[in-house]
C-alpha cells in the first residue's frame, strides 16, 4: 500500500517533471517561430489619430524608437500661419493638424522632452531647443527633428510606410 502510494507520488513527480519539460520545449519552439528582432524592427506602427488630445505631446514608439505625436492646437496653427517652413512640416488627417517626428535630437541623439508651459523642447543634453512643430530654435542641433516615413490611411498614420505626403517632404529637404 505505501509502495503504491509512494509509486503514484513518483509517477505524480515524473509527470509534472515531464509537463515542464514539454511546455519548455515549446516555448522554445514559439521562440524559433517568432520572428527575429531584426524583422521585428523592420515592421510598420499604425496609429490611429483620432484619439490625440489637441495640445497634448504624446510619446509613441516605432522601431525601437520614440515618436513625438502633437495634435495641434487652433493657436499654434494661427501661429504658423506667417512661417512656411512649420506649414511645410504639418500633416494634416481629416479636419486635425499634427506634429510628427523621431524624437532624437538631430545633435547626438538625445531625447528632447517636451515642455508644456512653453510648448516646445528642450534637449537637455546640450541645450538644443525645438519649436513645437520640430524647428529648431535654439542650436546646436543642425536641422529640425526628423519625419519618420508615414502614410495616411483614413484616420490612421501607417508609420514606416512611404505615402505622397511624406515623400514630398523627402524630396523637398524638410525631412533626412
Ligand atoms: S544632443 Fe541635443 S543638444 Fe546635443
């Protein structure tokens, strides 16, 4: 009787030792199925823009990478009404007006926050200041923050695409 029942406690232990086992196989089978990081990178983000707060400096990410989403406010378009090189750089969805950019700065890479009582950014590593729409206002960063390649589907920003929008601006030198 404790034979048997020491029997079914061993056969209890080997099966859960074995479960184990099997699930870590598969895992490690997920694992060779999943793509590598490399394909991963090379993948697309959809945004769907109309969840953006007019104002409100969001922090998205693509390819490893933040990407500044700014819903643009009706002040901020009046005041980019007398600068064409802000108009040059907006993207317009629907009835709404965004700033979109990889949010590294152009000098060394940092990441520039956002200040809201100024409503542009600051680069903290050596002082590099952008406009809200990604100018440069203060150097030393040499260009405007870059555009990530994009394409507008109806509401929805498809980032890592190549749309009319964003080749224009390639082609014109707002964005690398
Ligand atoms: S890295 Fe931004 S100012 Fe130098």
């Amino acid at each position: 009787m404790e034979n048997n029942s020491r029997r079914g406690f061993m056969g209890k232990a080997f099966g859960a030792v074995a479960a184990v086992g099997a699930i870590g196989s598969l895992v490690a089978m997920k694992k060779s199925w999943d793509p590598l990081p490399s394909v991963k990178a090379a993948g697309f983000t959809t945004l769907d823009m109309s969840v953006y707060e007019e104002g409100k400096m969001v922090t998205e990410k693509w390819r490893g990478k933040p990407i500044f989403v700014l819903k643009k406010s009706l002040q901020l378009m009046k005041e980019e009404e007398t600068n064409p090189e802000a108009q040059a750089r907006n993207i317009k969805i629907g009835s709404d007006n965004f700033m979109l950019a990889i949010g590294l700065c152009t000098h060394l890479g940092c990441i520039p926050a956002f200040r809201d009582d100024k409503n542009d950014f600051l680069c903290a590593c050596h002082g590099g200041q952008f406009s809200a729409s990604g100018l440069v206002t203060k150097v030393p960063p040499p260009r405007g923050l870059d555009i990530p390649p994009f394409r507008i589907d109806g509401n929805m920003l498809v980032l890592g695409e190549q749309g009319p929008e964003w080749k224009k601006m390639k082609e014109n030198g707002v964005t690398l």
